[in-house]
C-alpha cells in the first residue's frame, strides 16, 4: 500500500484484491505508529473512519482523504485551530467533503491548519526532518500525506497555503483555477484568492480529485508533441536558496535535454508589484473576512493575525480598489504572454523547509501566480534519501486547469523518481521510525 | 414606528424615547395581523425575537431585521426551501448575521427564498396586490419590507435576486460590488455574480447597514454639484412595458428639469451577448455548486433546478470559459465608459409584478450589471395609491458603492414621496387589511 497511489489502491478496491477496511487499517496503523511524532491530526477518531467503510461504492471507494480543519464536517469539530470555535460541529458538510463521501472516500479525520488559514502556525512537523515546519497553512494535510496517513488530502490557498507545503513535504499538489470548486463550508479568508486544492501521491491521482471535486471537468488528450514551456523567474529570484536553484536549473536542464522547448519570460517592470498588491488585498480582504471574530474576541486571537488588522486600518479603501484594478490590468497582459506556452514553470518555493515551527518563509513566487487566480500545481524533485523537497512549479492561465494536469503528467514522468509520499518509502521513513 | 426608516429607529432607540422591546412589539403586532396573507417567513418565533431585545447595544440596537433563509442562523432551522434540508440547524451564524447581532440588531425570522435561490419558487404574496409576486428570489425579505414586518431585510443577488423583489415591492436596495461582503454561511449558486444585498426604508438605511456589514466602508461627502448621469437602456427595451418605460422616463425628465446632467449611453453591439452569457455562467457553476444535492437527492429537487443541470450539461467547458473571457474583456471597456459618470441610470424590471405566484419574470435588465460584479441599487418610483411600483436601477463601476450611496441619496430626495416600506403607510394597506 506504502508503493501504491491513491488510483491504484482504489482499482485494488474495485477488482477486490483488498477490501476498504484492509485499506482503512493500513493508514491506521501509520497513523498510530507516527502521529506522536508528526501531530497531523486536529481531530481523529479510529472509530469513526472504521465506520466509513462498509459501502463505499463510486470512483474513491475506500480511499482515506486527510481533510484541513477549515473544512465544515458533520463527524469532526471544526475549529481553524482558533479557541473561538472549540467543539464548533457544523450540522452539514462543506461541499467537497460532501462529494468526497458521495464518491466513496473515507475521511481519515481533521488535519491541523494554522489560525484560520492564516499566519499563527500548530503543532505540526515535517515527516522529512521533524525539526523542521511542513510549511503553512495546510500543514497537517502535507504532513500527514508524507507521513503515509492518507493518499489524498484537502487543503486550500490564499497565499501559498498549498503549494509552500507541498513544495516542504514533496507532494503533488493541484490548485484548480479560481472559483472552479465550491467554497461552500470553508473558512474565507481573502475571496480574491480563497481557492480549494488538494494533494495526491501522483498526478493521475491529482486529476482523479479533480474529476470528482469539479463536476464536469474535462477530459483532455495526453500532450504528445515536445512541450513548449515557459520559465519565470520573478524579480525575487536572487531571494532563492543556492540549493533550490539548482534544483530547479537542473530540473529545466533535464526538461530541454528531452527535446521540450524552453523559454525564460521576462515580463514588464509593474510585475515587481504583483507581490505587495497580493499582500495589501490579502489584509483588506482579511480584516473584512474576519470582522466578527475580531470585534468579538480580540483577545482569543493570535498576534499574526492581529497584524492584519493593523495593516488593514491603516491602508484605505483607494488603495484596496488601485491594487485590484492593476492586477486586473496585470492579468490581462500576462495572460497575452503566457497563452502561447502549454505551462509556465517556476519555483514553488525560494528555500528548504525552515528549521522550527513558528514560521514558515515567505510564499512570493506562490501568490505570484495565485494573485491572478490561475492553476498552480507542484511537482516535487530532489527526493533522494536524506535531501529535503524542493518544489517546481506549474502554472497555466485561467482555466486551463485540464490541459496542466496533462502537462504535468509528462513533467512528472521526466522529473519524478518515486511516489510522491516520502515518509512512507523505505529509504525515507528513517526518521520517522526513528 | 410605521413613518420612521430604521436609521430614525435606532435614534429613538438610542435616545431612550422608545425601547428595544416596543419596537419588537410593534413589528410583532404587523407580523400577527398580516403574516397569514402575506407568508413572508420561512421561520419566525416571538419569542425567540423578544429575547433579543434585552441588551441590545450597537448602531443597529433593537432594530428588527429579516434574513433570506439562505443564510445559516443558530436560532432558526435553514432549509433553502429544499426539502432535502429540512431541519437543518447550523453551528454558527453567517458572517453577515454574526455582524448583525453584533451591532445590535434583532433577528426576526428566516424569509421565504426561492428553493436554493434559484428558480422555484414559494408561497410568498406581494403585499401590493395578494395576487401578484413580490419578485425572487429574496421573495420573503422583499415582502416583509412592503408589509411592514421589519425595516432592514438581508437577500442576495445571483441574476436578479434582490433588485427584481425591490422593484415589484417598491424598496430601497443595495447590491454591492462583487466580494465585498463576505458569502460564509452563505449558500453559494454561482460564485461569478453571488452577493449578499439589503434592503431599507430609505437610502440612508441602506448606508447604515453598508458600514455594518462592510467594515472599513468609507464615508464620503454629499455630491453637492449637479449629477452627471448615464442612462443605458439595454437592447432588450423593447421588452419594457409602457407603463414602466414612462414612470422611468418621467424620473429621467425630472431629473434633468432639476439641473442634473443625463447622457444616453450606447455600447457596442457585443454588449448584447451579456445576457446569454450570464445565463450561460449561472447555469455551469449552479450545476457544480449543487452538484452534491443533484447527486443524492434529484427526486428533491424542483424542475427548474433540475433543467438548470440539462443545459449545464449541454455546455462545454470551452463554452463557458469563453463566456468568462468575454465578460473579463467587456467589463474593462464598460469601465472606461462608465467612470466619467457619477452613476449610470436603468430600469431595474421591464414589468410589473406579474400576477401570480409560479414565476416571476425576467432579470435581464438587472444581470446585465451584476454580470461585471458592479454595485446595483434600486429607487423605488411609483408608489401612489392603487399605483403598482416601478424600480428605477443606479449602478456605479466596481467599488464604486460609496460614492454610489451619495448619489442614490440625491435621487430618493427629487424622486421619492414616501418611505420605501409602502404597506406600512396608510393608504397602502387597505388590501392588507381588507
């Protein structure tokens, strides 16, 4: 089950040469062996996931799915890992939770986020080297998936809430163009970016949930031609890490070496402030998201979060419109540039998973792209025992969510060396078993 | 209590000339005599109401306020008018909800939406005519308003969910910009165009509630200068029944006789794709954001719903990213002609109230703004005795909404001859109290 991704184990199920409940008792007893040390759970209940198992029919029957806790369920609490909403139970299921159910999965439990999908981070630490954070805010989702606690697993992203994660803990991670997933039951933190993404153990298993989670999400054609990619830097490229860098230029190397085309996009200078009108959006939209918390209980609140609310009073309402109105502008002409290529490489993330639980790094080349709304995917490299993930990645514009995932596909085949959940490889669970 | 908008309520309120607990009972008593013939609620409970009023503090203090019964509340069931949610009683409030209790206000029951927000509709009479529709799908929360039932309401726009119920009621309404508001707990339709809306008794109503529930909604000053207006009457005017095109041209006349500046608009041919591909938009993201419902209850569901789900089906996903491109591309081109003006004038229904309960007409001349996210407000026209109301629309350019509440503001003064609550005023409720 450990070498199997989530479509396999679910053909498995299907042909019945295993049994929802084998599946179920395997991730439990991962579970059991490693979440003292990994805290990937917010909430979790054996029980309650045994229960799941009996008659599960449809295209994830018996398949384990780790679900953020921002994520409304009717079987778990549903905290934002803030004290304001401890024993909070929803009397109905967010949207994707409830097509998760209608298509067979089990929900394996809660997963630790950081303060309502924002700054203040948990308890929870990455499987390739517990010392050090699996990044923000989808944390216990990336940590569990590398932990080997489930094959698939729910997060979202407003900043860089899903790749930086991914990118930390060696996943693939899929997050759809903006407005495609219902965001029925899910905590809002900024509506311009506010997206639901999910992590698979391949990218056949990323689509499958897409299939799944996008009700009449196309089916495209495997890209047989060379790709033709583009490569973006950012102006803040000189921020990344020697490490990842070659990572990535070796990655891009490889890529060309197979005979896909690629071309470095240079983009106009007002693109360096992409970043900034991420960030003043990001705390206007924040500040409104979470007014009733605030007003109520400014003292139940973390410190990162109370920034926010400083950085918001203090930014006006032209300001907000002015950043919106350049992005729109922005996006626009990017969209002329980019159109031409079948994806657009980038980093996911400038460095290796910090050391320490308190922060987690900056996400600039994330929000990038998110600023926009497109579809971002990681793909992760550098999984070779005792290296830390870096993560490269894949973006297209609006809409092209289906074409990105066959894309990625092919990346994946030149790129990827193993599955896409390290902890639960031979070579890799070392400091886990530990 | 019968004269006063709510802002003058909660003045008197304030002041201690009258309490929480009397206006309750005030708005309880028109609730008792009128609710059997008007069937505004969907959930309504005195009691529940009267404990509100006790320490009611904030800039809504004990102010009665009715919620479309798509907003999750803790004190009564939401059920969407599906019977597929039956009994369904959320953990939280809404966040608009939430905001609401916070300032004080007093919730005074779930009102009648059409099942979803959608199409089908309830048993809700227009307080008008008995006989006619009071407009969805804010049905309910519109025909509270006009029978006197509660001087602020909450609904929310997808095609012409708020502005149709205003016009046929004869109501002060505001529509903000698109992600202004905050859509948790919320039950989502198409996230392109859902916005949580509001009705008042006057302009200033509307203002009030704005700075409640948009926190950091800035004040501007009154445009002293005479107005410089827009007035668009769409390609389908010919559909506009006599009766409504002279009581908007009336106002149009008016208006300029008072020294203010009205310029026709015409737009370029392609502006009149708009309406089908709202309709195009609403109907692939409706059928994604009750996917959930459609795959476990269809024999639930009406069969407008239902026939939502075939012409989704027959759209393909390049059809409807096209639609968004197109609707992206023309909204920065109706930007540029639309911010040289203080506000741009339009009807806000070609027709009265149709008569009958089973459909309500088109929203063509409302989904044509709300297609681009802009704020939307109607002015109610027309309400003389045995008159049937007419809606005079006001639309701004996107986060234009402060500026667009002054304007409305100088509108009402020129154009309004009584408050927007017409069942309430004497003359008006012979047919309510016949």
């Amino acid at each position: 089950m450990n070498h199997l991704d989530a479509t396999a184990i679910a053909e498995a199920v299907r042909s019945g040469t295993t049994t929802a409940a084998a599946v179920a008792e395997h991730f439990l007893g991962r579970i059991e062996r490693h979440e003292p040390a990994i805290q990937a759970f917010a909430s979790f209940d054996p029980q309650v996931v045994r229960q799941q198992t009996q008659d599960a029919e449809g295209p994830l029957a018996g398949i384990p799915v780790g679900i953020k806790d921002i994520f409304d369920t009717v079987d778990h609490p549903t905290e934002f890992y803030s004290p304001i909403y401890q024993g909070n139970c929803p009397s109905r299921d967010a949207h994707v939770v409830a097509l998760l159910r209608q298509a067979g999965a089990v929900i394996m439990g809660k997963t630790h986020t950081t303060e309502f999908a924002y700054m203040h981070t948990g308890p929870t630490r990455n499987p390739h080297d517990l010392s050090r954070t699996p990044g923000s805010s989808s944390a216990g989702s990336a940590a569990g998936m590398a932990a080997g606690f489930f094959p698939l697993a729910l997060g979202t992203q407003t900043a860089g809430s899903l790749l930086k994660p991914a990118a930390y803990c060696g996943l693939y991670a899929f997050k759809p163009s903006l407005g495609l997933v219902s965001l029925e039951g899910v905590k809002p933190l900024a509506p311009s970016f506010d997206t639901v993404g999910w992590y698979g153990r391949s990218v056949r298993d990323l689509e499958r949930l897409a299939q799944v989670l996008i009700p009449g999400f196309p089916t495209v054609e495997p890209v047989e031609r060379p790709l033709n990619l583009g490569f973006y830097r950012t102006t803040r490229w000189q921020d990344v890490d020697p490490v990842v860098a070659k990572a990535i230029e070796q990655a891009i190397t490889r890529l060309a070496s197979r005979g896909h085309q690629i071309s470095e996009v240079t983009l106009p200078e007002a693109f360096a402030g992409v970043f900034d009108d991420h960030q003043l959006i990001n705390d206007c939209e924040g500040a409104r998201s979470l007014a009733k918390e605030f007003q109520a209980h400014p003292e139940l609140l973390s410190d990162s979060t109370l920034a926010l609310f400083e950085r918001a009073k203090g930014t006006t309402w032209e300001q907000e419109s002015a950043a919106k109105a350049r992005l729109m502008k922005r996006a626009s002409l990017l969209t002329k540039i980019c159109r031409p290529f079948d994806g657009v490489l980038s980093v996911s993330c400038g460095m290796l998973a910090p050391i320490g639980l308190a922060s987690t790094g900056p996400s600039d080349f994330i929000k990038f792209w998110g600023a926009f709304g497109w579809p971002q995917m990681n793909i992760p490299l550098r999984c070779g025992e005792g290296e830390l993930p870096v993560g490269l990645q894949l973006v297209g514009v609006f809409r092209s969510d289906a074409r990105l995932l066959r894309v990625a596909q092919t990346l994946a085949q030149l790129l990827a060396v193993e599955l896409s959940a390290p902890g639960i490889e031979p070579g890799r669970s070392k400091k886990l078993e530990a």
